[in-house]
C-alpha cells in the first residue's frame, strides 16, 4: 500500500488533522510561533518523507511501510527539535513552505483564467514563490510571520474541510489532469 493509496483510503485522517491544525495555526501562529511552525514543518517533512518514500518503493510491504514511517517521524521529532533551537531558520523555513503554498495559489487562479496548464508552470509558480518569500522572510520577519501563519492556517483548515465536504480537487487530481 503506497502512500496515496493510505491518503485515498483514510481522507477523514488527514482532513481532522488540518481542521484542527489550521485554525491553531491561522489564529495563534504569531504568538505561538516556535511551537506552530515547529508543527508545520514536522507535518511537512513527515509527509513529504512518506511521500517519498512511497515513490521509491519502500512502502509496498508491511515491513517497508512500518519502517517508511517510522524514519518519517523520528526525522519528524528531529526537525521538531531543531526548529525550536534556531528560530531565526524557522522564519526563513516559513517563508518557503507559506511561498510554495501561495504559489500553488497564483497557479490555481492562473489555471481557472486560461483554462489549462502544464505541471513544469505549477512547480515553477510554487518554486519561485517559495525562494522570494523565503527571502522576504529574512527581511520582513514580522509581517511574514503574521501573513503566513494566517495563510497556511487558512489554507490547511479549508484543504480539511474538502476532504469530508468536496468541492475542491486535491493536488492528486490536479498533478494527473496536467
């Protein structure tokens, strides 16, 4: 079982982690930070670790899907760790992954404007976003931390909403459809 066949068969999983997280995250991101983007960047690590895991193969057994998750959540408890040590990276961290996930927006409202698209332009919106924001985080820390913390909040809390209510196509659908 790969991991888009565990996010296929148990959306109610991620979409309650994401309605709880998000608000948390949209609302206190500010006042919280270490904690909050200690947790964004142990819930991206962890599934971009089991997604990557899941492309190379090392899930399609028992044994390789324990031992896929596993190194996922201990390389998840590390970045938790060092997050919290060095803030100042944390902002940087925060930049880049708000950046991604607002390019992924511009592309989306580009795609519905033209109609079409190709796969290379959404990872070079999302790309090109993340390292302009990651640098704007340097620069403008406060003011990147309140808009970010309030957007990936937002994003996250509506993405879990989608998984019980529909309506929006998950990044799956959209990856295939380009």
């Amino acid at each position: 079982m790969n991991f888009s066949q565990i996010m296929h068969d148990y959306p109610w999983l991620f979409g309650i982690i994401m309605i709880v997280g998000g608000p948390i995250c949209a609302f206190f991101g500010r006042r919280f930070f270490p904690w909050v983007i200690s947790g964004i960047v142990a819930v991206t690590l962890l599934l971009g670790t089991l997604i990557v895991c899941s492309v190379l193969g090392f899930m399609e057994t028992t044994i390789g899907l324990g031992v896929s998750i596993g190194v996922a959540a201990i390389l998840a408890v590390i970045s938790v760790w060092l997050v919290f040590k060095t803030v100042w990276i944390a902002v940087g961290i925060l930049g880049l992954i708000g950046g991604f996930f607002l390019g992924s927006l511009i592309y989306s409202m580009f795609l519905v404007a033209i109609g079409g698209g190709a796969l290379w332009m959404m990872i070079s919106f999302s790309f090109l976003c993340s390292i302009f924001s990651g640098w704007l985080s340097f620069k403008y820390s406060k003011p990147v931390v309140l808009f970010f913390t309030s957007t990936v909040g937002s994003y996250a809390f509506m993405r879990g909403c989608s998984y019980f209510f529909g309506g929006y196509p998950s990044e799956a659908v959209i990856f295939h459809s380009l």
